[in-house]
C-alpha cells in the first residue's frame, strides 16, 4: 500500500483593504468587507425591518443597538472568539431602524393562531401573521428596508418548528393509486404532474422555510431572531459570537459582499447538486433537484431542476435524465453569466453521489463552450487517520491511496487557533471523479469553499458551501409551490 500524505494551506481571503487572511474574523477588523473595493457601491447604511410582537421587536431593537457598540468576549480562547468591535467599526456601515419599518403584530391575534389545536391551522395561522407583516413591510415604495428581521418568540417556536399532516382515507387512496401508477410505468413524469387542478399540500414543513418562502415571494431577505439571539442565557452561545455571526449574515442578505476567495485568473462557476425528498398528499417520496452555484467573486444563486420519480422498491440511487441535466447546465451558465457578465471559463460541479452516463452526457452538452469542466463526487467515508499527538490530523491534511483514493479532511485541527474545535474524530471526504483530476486543485477548491458560508463568522466550518445549504434550500423551494418557479430570486441571499 502507497499512501501518500500532504497539508494544504488554508485558503485565502480577500476584504476590502490590500493582503489576504484565513479567518474572516482578522479580515473584517483589519481590511472591512470585500465590497470596500467598490467605493460608491458599498453599503454605507444597512436599513432594518422588525416583524413580531412589540415585545419581540422592542428586544430585536435593542439587540440591533448593541450590535452598534463594542461587545467583549467571555470565551477563554481569544483568536476562536475575540471581541466584538462594533457594526460599523468592522463593515464600515451604519445599521439603521424606523418605527415605519416596524410591523408589530397584536398580541392577542398571535395568542388566538397559537392557541389552535389543530396543527397544521396552527402552523398556517401564525406563518399567515409574520408573512402579512413581511408583505406590507415590502410593498413600501420609498426608502424599503434592505433585510427584516422576524422576531419569534419561545411560544411560536415551540407550537409551530414544524408540522406533519396526517393523510386522510381520500388522500391514502390517492397516494397509493399514484405509487402503483409509477411502479407500471417507470416513466411518469413528476414535473407533468405538477398541472393537474387538484391542490397539493405538504406533509412535513418547517416553520423557518415557509417563512423563508413566504419573504422570496415578497422579494426581501430575512433574517429570523429569536431569545438565544437577542438575550443572554446560560446554553447560549457568548454576546460578542452572536453579534459576529448576526451581523455577517445582515450585512450579506442587505446586498453586502463581506469577503471572498483570492482571486485567480480563471473565472470558476462552483455547483453543487443534490436531491431533496419531498412528499406530499398526491405525489410518492420524490426528489427534486437543487443547483446551488457560487462565482470566484463568493456571489451565490440557487436553481430548481426537474423533478424525479423515486422508487425504493428499484434503486436508492437518484439521478438526472440527460435532458434535464442538459437544461440544468444551461441554466447555470444563464444565470451565472446574467450575475456577472461573462461566461465562467471553468464549471466545478460537486454531487453527493456518482454522475451515471445520462448525467454526466447531458452536462457536457450543456457545457460544451467551457474549456474547463470538473464533474467531481465528494461522498462520505469511513476512513480514518490518527497521528501520535494530543489532537487530530490537521484541516487541510489530503491523504492519497495508491494513487486512486483520496481523502480530504476538511475539518480538524486548526493552526490558526491552536485547537481542534470537533467533538469527534475528524471524518475525511472522498474526493472521485470519472476522468484524471488534479486532486490537490480539487481540495484546495473544497477548503475555499468551505469558508464561503456567508451566514457565519466561523473559521472553523468543513462542508463546501456548494453543499451545506442543500436541505435548507430544499425545503424553501418545496414550499414555493407556484407556477411560474422561474419568476422567483435566485439569489442566495433569500435562502441562508
């Protein structure tokens, strides 16, 4: 057995000043966010909305006040969580309330949806209270806010995080008809079901996607807050840690670019695709597939593919056929050329699982013009690597098996802050492909990529985000049962 072991670098960075660094924390306090380097198309205020009850938007207030001012640490290790230094200080940007971008609902309607008993009119009662707020907020036509914040409250969390519909006997027969339909034909289209008069409901939601889906219909990012946000409390994380982490996503969904991968010299269009599952009252478990794509500049958008007929009873394998990975590809060089003016001269595309002949053909049709294409599975392993030392191998470690597989351990121990932050042995990636790859550009990819999730200031995140959002995108894209998907924002800022 010949195994060869490497450390990669850790990526870097660019912010608004000259040099680069690793952690986004250092980079935001010494060089400001990337888009400094705009001049006049930075953001020099942030304009917030507040939707919730008085008492929860008075606590959002006061917890968007303190963001305004220095926040100390009460974290013992210092470089993993230094202090806060104040919103405008780090992003050079004011963050902004006004009472006319304040939607307080009454606190009496929102007691009557809680106090429901029926789940799902539960869920509907209080999801329709936040999104009437989300709405007026937005029709503003003067001076709109950038982002609202929806301020919920421990009962609204706890009698809406989620609701499953049970079927009733129409619906089980329905369910079972369209199952036994699929099974005969192995060839019904899901999409073309999607035309059929009968309404369809889900029957697992989530409270935060519907209300994600709720603010993509209205056009605005949100930002959701709640009392382990806004208040101190003994299993929370610190104040200065939450602000850091609030005020990068704030200011990426208000339209900022806080940071991004040092440049290159090759215009890349980074993709991930997965499969979501999604039932519902009328259609068998299917899975419907994502694209979420992100330019060498960081900016993020997310596509919806063709659905796809899943039956466990043939094959736990999910794939696309050759059309729709063609039409799929098109569209992301569509979109990425619609964001930033040119076509990418290199896709990357990351799939969870193996890109079968029809996949693999209808992308290189798609991508035909790209004189780079990367077609790359990153899977899960049980492969393991221990060293004779206190701590784990070190994040960036790729370990190569006679020159076929390779292991990428995107987590472990981190130089920067002199510890492991993982509470387990730290699980590598496989990284494999169907054609000669250069492995190390493909993990020093993966390491970039894994600092790109712009909803946190953490240094210490492993999964590339072309990737890590797949669930949470799922799950708002399924809520957004409209006809025309096309019309909706792709922009990854309504989605995180």
């Amino acid at each position: 057995m010949k195994i060869r072991i490497v450390e990669l670098e850790p990526a870097q960075l660019e912010f608004g000043g000259p040099g680069v660094f690793s952690d986004p924390k250092v980079g935001l306090k010494e060089a400001g966010p990337f888009d400094l380097r705009f001049g006049a198309a930075q953001l020099k205020e942030i304009r917030i909305g507040l939707v919730g009850t008085e008492e929860m938007t008075t606590k959002a207030l006061q917890w968007v006040e303190a963001c305004k001012t220095n926040i100390p640490t009460t974290m013992k290790n210092f470089k993993q969580y230094p202090d806060y230094d104040g919103f405008e200080t780090i992003f050079r940007s004011q963050l902004n309330t006004n009472p006319f971008w304040t939607f307080n609902i009454p606190a009496d309607h929102l007691e009557k949806a809680i106090s429901f008993k029926d789940n799902t009119e539960r869920f509907e009662a209080v999801l329709e209270l936040y999104g009437e707020g989300i709405k007026r907020i937005s029709e503003l036509e003067n001076n709109r806010p950038n982002v609202i914040i929806c301020a919920l409250s421990d009962s609204v969390m706890e009698a809406c995080h989620h609701v499953e519909r049970k079927l009733t006997k129409e619906e089980k027969t329905a369910f079972k008809k369209m199952s036994n339909v699929n099974k005969v034909t192995q060839q019904l289209s899901l999409f073309e079901e999607a035309t059929q008069e009968t309404e369809e409901d889900l029957l697992y939601r989530d409270f935060r996607r519907a209300l994600k889906a709720k603010a993509i219909l209205a056009k605005i990012p949100i930002q959701i807050g709640h009392n382990r946000l806004f208040t101190d409390q003994n299993d929370n994380q610190d104040a200065a840690t939450r602000a850091w982490n609030f005020s990068v996503a704030l200011y990426y969904k208000a339209g900022g670019i806080p940071w991004r991968l040092k440049s290159t010299s090759t215009d890349t269009c980074f993709v991930g695709i997965t499969f979501h599952h999604v039932k519902t009252n009328q259609k068998a478990v299917v899975k419907s597939c994502l694209a979420q794509a992100f330019s060498s500049d960081g900016e993020g958008f997310a596509l919806r593919g063709g659905d796809i007929a899943y039956d466990p009873d043939r094959t736990k394998m999910v794939h696309l056929s050759e059309d729709q990975a063609y039409d799929l590809g098109l569209k992301i060089i569509e979109e990425y050329t619609y964001r930033t003016g040119l076509n990418p001269q290199r896709v990357v595309l990351h799939k969870t699982s193996f890109f079968n002949e029809s996949e693999e053909e209808g992308f290189r049709r798609a991508f035909n013009s790209i004189p780079v294409v990367d077609l790359i599975n990153l899977l899960p392993t049980s492969f393991r690597l221990l060293k004779h030392n206190a701590y784990p191998v070190n994040r960036g470690t790729l370990c190569t098996v006679n020159g076929k597989q390779s292991y990428l351990f995107s987590t472990g121990y981190i130089k920067e802050l002199g510890t492991y932050p993982g509470a387990h042995i730290p699980r590598p990636i496989e990284i494999r492909s169907n054609e000669d790859l250069d492995i190390d550009a493909a993990a020093k990819d993966i390491l970039g990529l894994a600092r790109m999730n712009w909803n946190t200031s953490s240094i210490t995140g492993g999964q590339p985000v072309t990737l890590f959002f797949s669930r949470q995108v799922g799950g708002i894209l399924a809520e957004l049962n409209v006809k025309n998907i096309e019309s909706i924002p792709t922009s990854f800022r309504y989605y995180i």
